[in-house]
C-alpha cells in the first residue's frame, strides 16, 4: 500500500515527504508538476517510490490505475500565488482537480488529507472554522473556500463519512524547503535573504491602523504543520476542516528582530532590541504598496478550539525559536 502526496516537491509536500521517512514510510508516489525544475531539489534527501506528473495523476487516479493500493493521499498541491489574477486556472488547478481526488477518495474510502488555507477568512478578523467568517479577499483564497464548502455540503448530506476527509487551513508557513516559491515564499525567508544581501530588513510602514511594523500573523513552523498533518493521519476516525496556527499572533516587527539577531548570532554578535535595530539602520520601513490595499491581512490569528478539541495537544513554535531553526538551516543550505 502507498500513500499519495500531491505537490509533493512543494514546499509542505516536501517536508511532508521528509516527515513520512523519518518515521519510517517509504512507499511514497510523489504527484508534482516540474515545469519548475528547480523544485527537484526539495525531494534530493528524501526516499519515494514514485513520481508522476500532476497532469497524469488524476486521470490514472480516474481510470482506476490505484485502485485498493493506496493508504491515503496527502494532498497538498495548489496554486497558491495569491497575486494570481488568472481565475479560470486557479479554479480548474485548485478547485475541480481536487474535486476528482475527493470524489475518488470518498468511492474508494481513502482517507484524504488537504490544504486549505487561511486565506478562506479575507479581512474579517475572526478566524473560527464557520462559514459566517469567511470572505476571501482574491481568487486563491476562493478556490480554497469553494472546496471547504463542497466538503462542508457533502458531509451534511450523509451525517458523517465512511473516510476520513481533513482540511488544514494553513496560516502563515515558514520554514526549510521554500525557496523555489520566489515572492510567494514567506516573509521569514525573504527577510534572511534580504539582511545577508543588504544587511538590512525592509517592513511596511502603518496600514488598517497598525503602527509600523505591527502588522500582525500567525506565523506557523513548517514543522509544526507536518506533525499535524501525521496527527490526523494516525487518527482516520477524525474529520473536519481545521486551523492550523500558533493560536498566537506575532507582529512583523517580532519577525524581524527574531531573523535579524538569528543572522546576527552567527557571527558571534549578540542580539538587540528593535528599537536599537531601527537606531542602527538594520530595520528599516517602506511605504504600503497600492496595489495590497484592501487585499491584504493586516491580522490573523488561528483559533486552534477546534484542532484541541480533535485531541490534537502539542505545542506550537514561538517565531523566536521558529526563526533561529531555520535561519540556522537556511545557513546550512547556501
């Protein structure tokens, strides 16, 4: 028996991949597109026992090529430029290609574990699993929220599935194994890169009432989103869409600070407040870009009520020690 991860040369299905070996699973088909060559490399230390081409997966997946061989399909394969503006692809690449894995999982009774996002709740500023609170601000976020809701609808019509069927509303992620995702990578990742090239670190100025900088997020560890994710997978009596956040959200000035003295340690310098870094010039502010107004999340925050309930009980990684993991890897990876 395999298990399925869809974009997994990505960057969650990547580290997804790396967490399965590290407990041992190998009998991985890893589902990718490669257009992105560069993607590759994400999968370098990992162990699979396939790959194939997104393009032919659904129609094999269809035509009944997997039929009674795969333990679960881990599906974390998306657009997720949220800067896209062509909605025709962002809905047959996000929306209906996972329709046909949801159809299929649900006639087979294959546990099916998905990402969503919390790009689903837009501007709001409630960030509970309910339909009330959810708005998306772009065609990204609302390829995403039509899924729940077929999810949602499906699961209200039979009273409860004879398959797991999970949906992780990712927060902001950071972490090791990003770097081909460019400008849509995290702003922990351009922010090390950003202090290494020009020894400092630019953030926004004030916006929707935010003192510079204090824009605020849930920054989530990728780590942390693997362990989830292996959570429900040892749990197939579970279902639901879920949060999956630090239930704690932490300003882009804390980000800041956090990468800036993580890089700086490294040369054996010691660490600074953020007033001192905006005296020495390390931090600096940039206006707001017009084209983000009224587009972006000046605050999110996961409320996690639903994920505890489900008896998921680790704890989440601070941005402090999140942010020195991975400029410590990043370091190490060139």
């Amino acid at each position: 028996m395999y298990t399925i991860v869809t974009g997994a040369s990505g960057f969650i299905g990547s580290n997804l991949v790396k967490a399965l070996n590290e407990r041992g699973v190998r009998k991985i088909i890893a589902v990718d597109n490669l257009t992105r060559a560069d993607k590759f490399k994400n999968l370098v230390d990992c162990d699979i026992a396939d790959y194939i081409d997104k393009g032919e997966f659904l129609d094999r997946l269809v035509a009944g090529d997997f039929d009674g061989d795969i333990d679960a399909i881990l599906h974390q394969g998306a657009c997720s430029d949220t800067m896209e503006a062509d909605g025709r692809y962002m809905m047959e690449n996000n929306y209906r290609y996972s329709l046909g894995i949801l159809d299929w999982c649900l006639d087979q009774e294959v546990p099916l574990l998905y990402a969503s996002s919390a790009a689903t709740y837009g501007g709001g500023g409630v960030f509970t699993e309910e339909r009330q609170h959810e708005a998306p601000l772009n065609v990204y976020g609302y390829s995403k929220f039509l899924f729940d809701q077929i999810v949602r609808r499906r699961l209200a019509e039979v009273g409860s599935f004879n398959s797991q069927v999970v949906g992780f509303r990712y927060f902001n992620v950071y972490g090791p194994r990003e770097s081909h995702k460019a400008r849509m990578a995290s702003v922990a990742f351009h922010h090390y890169h950003q202090f290494r090239r020009e020894g400092k670190v630019r953030l926004f100025e004030g916006c929707d009432g935010y003192a510079a900088g204090e824009q605020r997020r849930d920054f989530v560890f990728v780590g942390d989103v693997a362990r989830v994710n292996l959570h429900f997978l040892d749990h197939p009596e579970k279902s639901g869409i879920f949060n999956v956040g630090t239930g704690r959200a932490q300003s882009f000035n804390e980000l800041a600070v956090a990468n800036v003295n993580a890089c700086r340690a490294l040369v054996g310098q010691p660490a600074l407040p953020l007033a001192e870094l905006v005296r020495q010039g390390l931090i600096e502010y940039i206006p707001f870009p017009a084209d983000l107004k009224g587009k972006y999340q000046s605050f999110t925050e996961a409320d996690l009520s639903k994920l505890r309930k489900a008896g998921y009980d680790a704890p989440f990684t601070g941005v402090a020690e999140g942010v020195a993991q991975y400029v410590e890897w990043l370091c190490s990876h060139g």
